[in-house]
C-alpha cells in the first residue's frame, strides 16, 4: 500500500481525520452547488481526510483533481470570480512600481488593476485576453528564468496535488528578492463549521490551508514569510457566511443524513439571502481568506 505523506513537508507524521463516502461528496456538491462530481470518483468508496502532525496541513486521499469542465460549470456562477477583494489589494501592497509580475491561475485577470504600472502576465486555461495565456505554468517559466519580480497565486494552491512541488519548480522564474504571494482558503476561519463545504473538497479543492502549513511551506521553499495576513469579511462572502451560520445553528452539518441536511438546507439559503439584503450585523469580522508574503533571498 502506498505511503500516505504530507504534500508540504513530506512527512509521514499524518493522522486520519474521517472517512466519508463518496456518495455522501457527491450527495453535498448537488445539493450546494446543483453539480454532479459522482463521475470523478467512479473507481473509489471513500475519501479520507488526513491531517500532517508535523506542518497541520489538512489534505485529501486518494487524490481526485477536477478537470476544466468544472471550472467551465463553477465559472458560470457569478460569485465565482469576485472582481474585488482585499487580497488583491494587499498583495499589490507587497509589488512594486514597474515590477513583473506572474499572476498564475489569474482567472479573468482582476488583480492586474490592482497594480500600479507593472508588466503584467496572466496564466489560466481557462480564459484568454490580452495579457492572459492559455499555457503550461512550467513550460512558461522555463523560457523565463529569474524574470519576474512577483510570482502571486489567488486560491490556487489548494488545487495542486503536489502543492510544494509545484512552487519550488515554479520559483525558478523568480529573481532574486522577488516575491511569491499566496491566497488559499483558511479553514481555521467561519469555514471550520462546515470542513466539508462542497468548494473546499475534492474534486475543487485538495487541501485545507492554515497558518502553520503556510509557515511550513517557506520553510521548505527556503523562502523568508514576510507576512501573514486575514482579510476582513469581504461583501461577496456575506451569503456564504449565513448560509453556514444558519445550517451551524440548526445542527445539521454534523449528523450527515440526506433528508434532514436537503429539507433544511433551502430554508437556511432564504435566511442567508435575508441577512445580507438586510444586511443584519455579521458576527466575525473576518474572511475565508489568508494570504502569506514570501521573499526569495537566495
Ligand atoms: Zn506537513
């Protein structure tokens, strides 16, 4: 049987968390987001989540990556690509006037106005435009050794399979001094209510993010983290976070029974739809978002 190890900090210091059928998966990307992911998982039972003892990095097995149909059926959903975000807006903080930067899994290309004056370069698969390339991060990178000032990747990692693997290739395009900028979803937010939100498990996402996997993956970049960061709340979010909030105080997220969780889940979404045109006080102040600001000083 293949060794389970953690896709940060490799170690094999890692603890089974729970077990859930994939018909249970299935059964909540329908029910939240009227997509069905049971041809992903065809030739698997379960999906167990592992937690990494050594860097707390949250992680699923076996692996299940989406493929662009996908992202083609999340992106007509049009709070998919938020075109304003306080992560954009810090991490422009960290690029410098006139800088290069490489915006990997760039979406539309939102950040770009968020930069003042810079080169820059987009890569998605999934859109084209004028400054976006539908091209192989690696292959791209590899015709652009030490070139840009600013690697930034806005919820993408959680993606990846092999998520440091894929970043110490990638780190070859960066200069000396340069920067990588990471955005992932943070699950020691309003999201550990609902661990598993249909968005931030397979086959969407692959990996659950917090502060110390994102120390860990510095550390094991040989990068310096010059800052951490949780943005607030952002309005987009609002709809989200009540939704969770109403299905927390109803206690159905745990007991995962179908009739309950698909009777009660309507009534909570109108609730949710309430609370934010009313836009009733939110009980936490901040976001599913963390962002972390490395530094490349080799
Ligand atoms: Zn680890």
């Amino acid at each position: 049987m293949k060794k389970i190890c953690c896709p940060v900090c490799n170690s094999s210091h890692v603890n089974l968390v729970e077990k859930n059928s994939v018909d249970w998966i299935a059964f909540l990307y329908q029910l939240f987001l009227q997509i069905d992911v049971a041809p992903y998982f065809k030739d698997i039972g379960t999906l167990s989540l592992y937690r990494c003892g050594d860097c707390r990095l949250g992680f699923f097995s076996p692996h299940v990556s989406a493929q662009q149909e996908l992202y083609q059926q999340l992106q007509k959903k049009d709070w998919y690509y938020p075109a304003i975000k306080e992560e954009y807006h810090y991490a422009a903080g960290y690029i410098e006037a006139g800088a290069k930067v490489l915006d990997i899994g760039c979406g539309p290309g939102y950040f770009k106005s968020y930069l003042e004056d810079a080169y820059y370069q987009g890569l998605d698969y999934s859109h084209s435009g004028k400054e976006i390339l539908s091209e192989d991060v690696h292959e791209h990178i590899d015709r652009h050794p030490s070139y840009y000032d600013a690697l930034v990747l806005f919820q993408f990692v959680e993606h990846l399979e092999q998520p440091k693997d894929f970043l110490a290739r990638a780190l070859s395009g960066l200069k000396k001094g340069g920067r990588l900028i990471v955005g992932v979803p943070y699950e020691d937010s309003y999201l550990q209510d609902f661990p598993l939100f249909p968005l931030n498990i397979p086959p969407h996402h692959l990996s659950l993010w917090n502060e110390e996997a994102l120390k860990r993956l510095g550390e094991e970049l040989s990068l310096t983290l010059i800052s951490l960061h949780q943005p607030n709340l952002e309005i987009w979010e609002k709809p989200l976070f009540w939704l969770i909030f109403f299905l927390k105080k109803m206690g159905v997220l745990k007991k995962k029974r179908r009739l309950l969780l698909g009777f009660c889940t309507p009534i909570a979404y109108i609730l949710s739809l309430l609370a934010t045109k009313c836009n009733w006080p939110v009980p936490v102040q901040k976001g599913a978002t963390m962002i972390a600001v490395y530094q490349l000083d080799r």
